[in-house]
C-alpha cells in the first residue's frame, strides 16, 4: 500500500512539471546597431567608455517584456533575447558610436581604455505594449535616460532622455522583434548625436 501510495505521488508530481529538455526552446532575437546618422555630424578627438544600462529587475533579463497594464509585466513564451536586455544595448550603442568613424576611441568598461567620457544610461523602458484591441498588434516603447560624465573630475556635462515608440506590423514575434528594432534604432540615433555634440569636439588631456 505504501509502495502504490509513493508511485502514485511521484507519477503526479512528474506530471505537473516539465522535464529538463522538455519543450520546445525558444526563438532567440538580438537587434541591430544603428549604421544611419544625421547630417554633420561632428568628428571628436576625445575618448568614451559606454557603462552597462541601469535597469529595472523586469527589463535586467533576456526575457521578451510584454507590459499588459501600467501594474503588471509579462514575458512572451518562447522567445528571448540572445543577451540580458542591459548587456545588448551596451553592445548595440558601443557599436552605433564605432559605425559613425567620428570618435578616436569608444568602449565597455571592462576595457583598459583612459576616457576622456563615460556614458552613463539607464533603460527605462524595453517593452511590448499590450493593445486592448484583440486586433491590434503591441506597441513597442523604448526610452533610455543619458548622463555624459566628463573624466577625471567626473563632472555631468549633459543630460537627456530618449524616447521611441514603434506599433509592430503584427502580433507576431518576428513582427514585434522588427518594432523593437526600429524603435531602439530611433533611440541610438539620437543618442549618438547627442552625446557627440555635447561635449567639445576636442578634449585637452593633462600633460604629465
């Protein structure tokens, strides 16, 4: 009776989860840096360093964000970011900056580099928005808060917000994934010509 009992227990319990490797895995998106810019934009002498985005718990994931009310933030199954969302807008503005062949040197802050700048950001928001219209497709909203930081003194030379907001073709996720695309894209852009105008075009380094 014991032993029926145990098997019984054991036989519902493996029914309620799923075994590892069970199910399909999900469809992985990255997005693409930004390679257009505005029109004269300026060539700088100095140097950046791009830090990691602050972000929200609900955004610090490689989760797909899916935001149903203002309360609430839900994730789409199946589908993922290759990356934390943080990480891979680090990656995508360091590369935005390298794609304009304006600035002598841009990089993480893992790299040895001596900045003359240090970017700071925070991602404010990086999500699909829910439309109450079953025929609808989501919204997509990215905004991203800047802080040009000028080194050694760690002064703040400029501050700005980004915002970009882009309505997907359709409800599905390659569709969507194209929104965020577009969206963060809009964002880089600015950002890039922003950080390249706020600061001098030339940085006079110490001497000694």
């Amino acid at each position: 009776m014991i032993r029926a009992t145990l098997v019984l227990v054991l036989a519902a319990a493996l029914a309620g989860c799923s075994l590892p490797g069970s199910g399909d895995p999900p469809q992985l998106y990255t997005l693409t840096p930004k390679n257009t810019f505005f029109d004269n934009l300026p060539p700088v002498t100095w140097q950046l360093v791009v830090e990691p985005p602050a972000a929200a718990a609900g955004y610090n994931t490689n989760r797909i964000a899916l935001q149903r009310n203002p309360l609430s933030v839900d994730y789409y199954a199946r589908a993922a970011w290759t990356d934390t969302a943080p990480s891979m807008v680090q990656t995508l503005i360091i590369e935005s900056f390298e794609n304009t062949g304006k600035i002598v040197g841009v990089s993480r802050e893992s790299v040895q580099l001596r900045p003359d700048y240090i970017l700071k950001t925070e991602l404010r928001e990086f999500q699909a928005e829910f439309h109450p219209d079953p025929g609808q497709p989501p919204l997509v909203r990215v905004r991203l808060a800047a802080l040009l930081v000028r080194m050694p003194d760690r002064a703040i030379v400029a501050s700005q917000n980004f915002e970009r907001t882009e309505r997907a073709a359709n409800a599905g996720m390659p569709a969507i994934a194209v929104a965020f695309d577009e969206a963060l894209g809009g964002v880089l852009k600015r950002l890039v010509d922003w950080t390249l105008r706020a600061a001098p075009p030339e940085r006079p380094r110490p001497r000694g």
